[in-house]
C-alpha cells in the first residue's frame, strides 16, 4: 500500500457512497448555493452559542449523508472527525448523535482530508464497511478563539480570510457507487517563520507545495494526469504563493487546472479579503461542489490538498511562528493507476 516516502495507494478504492454538507447564510449568498444540502438563514442554527451551532452543522451533515446513503446510524462503524474549537469538543459532543465508535482529529484546516486519507486506509484494509468522515467550522465561533470576537468589529488586512460556517462529510464504503479514494499523501509540518494569524494563505502555501511534489514524485505522475489539482484555503495570497513555487520547483500547472476551495465558495462582491477559510471549507466544497462536478462527468480525476495552520491562540501569545501541513488525497470517478 505504501508507495515511496509518503503515499498510500489503495487497491481496493473504497467507494464514497455519499455525501452531507450544510452551511449558513452567508455561504447561501455564495457561488455554491446548490451544491449543500441545506443552508440555515441564521448562524445560531436555534442554539444558544456558536459553537453549539458548530456542533448542530456537523450532526446534520452525519445525518444528511446517512440518509442520502439510504442506511440507519446503526450501520456507520466508526467516525472520523474533527474542528477547530478548544480540544475538538464540537465534534466530540456531535458524535454523541450517532453513537459509533470515534476517533477525533485535529489537523486544523487540513482535517477534512486528513480524515477522508485515514478513513480510505481503515476501509482498504477491510478495517470496516461504511465509516463517515467529515470537519466543520463556524465563523463566530473560529473568529473569537484565534482572532477577535466577530461583534468587536476589529479591522482586518488584506491579507485575511473569512471563516466559513459549513460542514462537509462523506459516507466511506468497500463497496457502492460513487467517486473512489485512489490515493493519499500524508504531508509533513512545514514552518517557514511567518508568525502573523492574518496571513493563513502565506503560511500554509509552502507545505502545499511540498505535499503536491512529494505525491506527484511517489507515485510517479505529472500534474496533467488530474483534471483539477486543488488545494483547502490558501486563497488568493497563498495561491499565487503556492503556484510560483511549483513553478520553481518545475512543477508545471496550468492556472485552469489548479484551484482553491477558499476562491470557489464565495462570490467576488463578498467581503471575504483574501478568500476563504476554516475546517469547513475543504470539507464543503469538495463533499458538494467538486464530488457534484465528478457525478455530472465534468471532472473524472482530481487531487485535494486539504491546508493547515497549527497555531492555537496559547502559540500566538508566546509569539511563536506557525507551524502548518497539507494532506493530499486523489478522488476518481472509477479506475485509475495501481502502483
């Protein structure tokens, strides 16, 4: 299974059977209004707190997918989740809903994909039938922990990325019909020195490029081999970052072929900065838009680099410089390379 440094390649392809994203307002005012299952005029989703609201978009996502899949929450064997709030206590108290067996993860913005790599690889080696792995986020929430409470109205660069609030999760299974996990890329913390929480894009761009190197070179391919290659949030700083360093490093990518989560769920006339951020924004955007555009036969093979900052508010206070990772996993419509 193990192909190179850092690629797994699964024989079996586990199956993603289906799908549950779900997302607030803002993202209804979005360019992807029709790829979410449902979208929630109020960003209390009926709780008293935001990060009880965090918590209800993942339980509807679980329960959107389990539906979808046509399956009851007795079948779903384990779970794989994770968030950006204090110990991942969104998705930990959200997996009491469907009562399986969890693991949490936390791998900040990279988390959707960190668990779709881990989930393939427990389904692969016949580990389980159906398991559902998914993250979220919630901008009130995510803004007050890392950066200012959303009421106090704090100006922002430029540089800066708006948090989603969505949550995004796919249904895992050996067998069924949908998009297949061909392969994942675990990537490594990469930390450059930047230090600043309002420029993600700046600093997660590099481990981006690192994962996309090191998973084109393992498994011997080149960047034409994908319809799409696309990464979590860089936005548009990280991207353009991103993109002159695969070009360094002669990487050649087309700019049609190569994208970003955090410039495709929002529309132009948003105030979101930069783009787009948060657990949530891979999650959604690969679970509805990207998979949809696979099931219409738009795209046949595309490679998800899921980008993380690891700062938490105690490493920003001591002044630390931000350490951050991407995971990349190759979805195809069927088929594909074994090595």
């Amino acid at each position: 299974m193990l192909v190179g440094h850092r690629t797994w390649v699964f024989k079996k392809k586990p199956v993603i059977i289906s799908t549950g994203t779900i997302g607030g307002p803002f993202e209804a005012k979005g360019r992807l209004p029709n790829d979410f299952d449902t979208l929630h005029e109020d960003v209390w989703l009926g709780q008293d707190s935001f990060e009880k609201a965090n918590r209800v978009l993942l339980e509807e996502a679980f329960i959107k997918a389990i539906e979808k899949a046509g399956l009851k929450k007795e079948d779903i064997q384990f779970i794989l989740a994770g968030d950006l709030i204090n110990q991942i206590t969104p998705s930990s108290f959200a997996c009491r809903t469907i009562a399986a067996p969890y693991l949490g993860l936390f791998g900040a913005c990279s988390t959707s994909m960190e668990g779709l790599a881990l989930g393939a690889f427990i389904v692969n080696s016949g580990g389980a039938k159906y398991l559902l792995t998914g993250s979220v986020s919630h901008n009130m929430a995510v803004e007050k922990q890392f950066r200012y409470p959303t009421e106090y109205g704090a100006q922002k660069p430029p540089t800066a990325q708006w948090t989603v609030t969505a949550a995004g999760v796919g249904l895992l299974s050996d067998q069924g019909e949908g998009p297949v996990v061909t392969s994942a890329t675990i990537g490594r913390v990469v930390d450059m020195g930047l230090s600043d929480p309002f420029n993600m894009g700046g600093a997660m761009a590099p481990a981006a490029v690192d994962t996309i190197e090191a998973h084109l070179r393992d498994r011997n391919i080149d960047p034409s081999y994908y319809d799409l290659i696309v990464t979590g949030d860089l936005g548009k700083i990280g991207q353009d970052i991103a993109y002159d360093l695969l070009k360094k490093h002669g990487i050649s990518i087309t700019n049609e072929k190569f994208g970003d989560c955090g410039l495709m769920i929002y529309r132009e006339d948003q105030p979101v900065l930069a783009g787009a951020s948060g657990s949530g924004c891979s999650a959604a955007v690969t679970y509805g838009h990207l998979l949809n555009r696979m099931k219409r036969g738009e795209l046949k093979r595309i490679l998800v680099v899921a980008t993380g900052a690891l700062l938490s508010p105690m490493s920003y206070q001591q002044k630390d410089t931000i350490p951050c990772i991407a995971h990349a996993v190759s979805i195809e419509a069927g088929g594909g390379i074994s090595q």
